[in-house]
C-alpha cells in the first residue's frame, strides 16, 4: 500500500516535502484517503513511459569479426585447442 500524507498535511509540511524530492524522494497526497497526486523531482523519469528501441540507430558501428572478437583468449581460458 501506498503511504500517503492528506492534503492538509501536504500543504502544512510543504518546505519540508520539497526538500525530500529535491533529494530525489517523492510524496503522494491523498485526498479522503485516497491517492489522487504525486510530488516528484522535475527530472524524474516519467512513469510508464516505455523506452524507445532503436534510438542510437547510426551511431554504432559493430566490427564485422565482433562474434570472433577475443577468441584465441577465451579458449585459452578453457582450455581448448590444447
């Protein structure tokens, strides 16, 4: 269950519940009991929102020997081909 403080409280403690989301908290306010706001820091990642696939297109470059890449060293690591 969700903590969360009514909206008196809210507005009586406001200076105090800025100064925990400035340390990157967050309060959810209440009203009769039940949750209707979230306090969050203004760079806090937005719920929910999913992620983009894709967004780094064209600005990697994987090398054409990339699955090869180590190998002589791993093996030697396990063993193989000795």
């Amino acid at each position: 269950m969700i903590e969360a403080l009514n909206i008196h409280q809210a507005k009586t403690h406001l200076s105090r519940l800025i100064e925990r989301v400035a340390k990157g908290g967050s309060v959810v306010i209440a009203k009769a009991g039940k949750p209707v706001a979230r306090l969050v820091p203004i760079d806090a990642p937005e719920r929910g929102k999913a992620k983009r696939l894709g967004f780094m297109a064209g600005q990697l470059r994987v090398p054409a020997d990339f699955d090869r890449m180590g190998e002589r060293e791993i093996e030697a690591l396990f063993g193989v081909g000795q």
